[in-house]
C-alpha cells in the first residue's frame, strides 16, 4: 500500500476576512482626504469663469494665467507670504527640534529635582489646545514690545510640549545607559555626550518632531493673525484668508486664493517626500540590529 502526499501551497494565503475590514476603513478615510486635496488642484487649473459655472474634476485651461497672476498680484504679495512662512515653519522648526531632543533626553535620562513636577506641567500642556493659549500670548508679547513683529510668531512655536514628550519617550527606547556611562569613563563631558552620541541616535525621533512642527507651523492660522497688522510680515495662512476676504467684492480673487493654496500645498509635499527616506534608514538598521 503506497500513499501520496500533496505538495504544500507555496503561494500567498488568502486574505483573512478579519483584515479586510480594517483595509476598507484606511482606504476610505484616505479618499476623504485625499477628495479636497484634488479639487484644490484642479480648481487652480480652472479660469474664473470655469470654476463659477461647473463643479466637475475635469481640469481647466487656466492654470499658467493663475499662476501669473497670482504671483503678479499686489507687487508679489504671494512671495513675500511664502517667504514668511518658510521662515516661520523652517527656522521655528529647527529651533522647536533642537529644545525638543534637549529636553526630552533630560526627561529621559537624569534624574533632577523637579523633574516630576516639569514632566507633570509637561502632560498637562498637551491636553491644553494651543488656541486657548493665542491671546495669552499676545499679551505677554506685547508687554515685550514684540507684537506685530516677526519674533512674536517664531518664539510662542520653539517650544512643543509634544515634540518634548516624544523625544523622551524616543530617547528612552533607543539610548543605552550603558553607552552614556561607558562615555562618562573615557572622559567625555555632557556636552560631547549629547553632541557625538545623542544626537546622531536620535534623528529619526528628531526628524518626526521637524515635520509635525513644519506642517504645524505652515498652516497656523490663528497665532499670526493675532500678532501680526503689517502685510509684508504675513505667512501664507493670514495673505490667502485676506484675498479671500476681498474676494468678496472682486469675485476674480477666490481664483488667485485657491491657485494660492494649491501652491502652499507643493512644500508640504516636497519636506515628506524629502524626509521620509530618515525613517526607512531607521527601519533597515533596525532590521539589521534585530
């Protein structure tokens, strides 16, 4: 009596009913987000009296004459806004990072006195929404002569409760104690410390902090159009929603204002593109680690 085996299935197994649930729920907020993001740019293609007449996805004829007129408009108005904005977003970024990593490997690595205390005010600060604390800030700004100054939307962004939150949380994962303590023994300073070996392992931790804040920072709204009067110190944010306001007594400007936001978009875009190759390198040295 002779049996047979049957080869085993060397292909992929089906997909299991529980997965496709969460799949469908993913695909379908992306379409939710996605659905606005493509109107904004087709509508930037559209000429004025193509966007009032239809609302349909199909592009318009118009896009190298709004993207003329947008930035012609005002004695290119729109570059100024967009300068403001990189400077806001780019340099309150870089700064909010740096106190973020600081702080954050402080939290996660001493012990001081206080520090309970700090990481407490730290937790409540997330749970406290960031548009309670606009007008406060005016008027501490302005006791310091700075409203109305580029300084009074850089300074209120340096710090982010969640930036330092999650680089504690980050430093804590990712930096040996006994990397520091070997670096203590050769004679390396605190200074060194952070500098040669915190700061290179934290990147990716740091990388997120960048971008959350970039993105926060570019569509703030409110905080600048409290502090800021002069025109030439708007970002993008405060210009578009002043051309929308004008808009409504020269129905021409909604146009320049959505090819505006379809432009502001584009960086957004480009800093994810650009930067998402840090958390790949982390993945495959974490892969490599493992």
């Amino acid at each position: 009596m002779t049996t047979t085996t049957v080869p085993r299935r060397t292909g992929q197994p089906p997909l299991q009913r529980g997965k496709v649930a969460p799949t469908v729920i993913l695909l379908i907020g992306a379409i939710y987000c996605l659905i606005p993001v493509a109107w904004v740019f087709v509508a930037a293609s559209k000429a004025p009296g193509e966007l009032f007449n239809s609302f349909t996805f199909a592009p318009g004829s118009g896009l190298l004459e709004n993207l003329g007129d947008l930035f012609s408009h005002n004695d290119g108005a729109y570059g100024t806004w967009a300068l403001n904005s990189l400077l806001y977003a780019g340099l309150g970024g870089v700064l909010s990072t740096l106190v973020s990593a600081a702080a954050g490997y402080a939290l996660a690595k001493y012990d001081f006195a206080g520090g309970r205390i700090f990481f407490g005010a730290l937790l409540a600060g997330l749970l406290i929404p960031g548009i309670t604390l606009a007008v406060p800030q005016y008027l501490l700004l302005s006791d310091l002569q700075l409203a109305g100054t580029r300084w009074s939307v850089l300074l209120p962004s340096i710090i982010s409760p969640f930036g330092i939150y999650l680089c504690k949380v980050f430093a804590e994962g990712s930096i040996a104690q006994e990397a520091l303590e070997a670096a203590r023994i050769d004679g390396a300073g605190e200074w060194r410390i952070f500098q040669s070996i915190v700061l290179p392992l934290m990147v990716p931790g740091m990388v997120t902090v960048f971008l959350l804040q970039f993105v926060g920072i570019w569509n703030n709204f409110l905080l600048p159009y409290i502090m800021l009067a002069d025109q030439t110190t708007f970002p993008l944010t405060v210009g578009l929603s002043s051309l929308l306001n004008q808009g409504s007594g020269s129905p021409a400007l909604y146009s320049l204002a959505i090819t505006g936001a379809a432009v502001a978009i584009i960086p957004l875009i480009a800093l994810v593109l650009f930067l998402q190759r840090f958390w790949r390198l982390d993945l495959i040295s974490g892969g490599v680690k493992g």
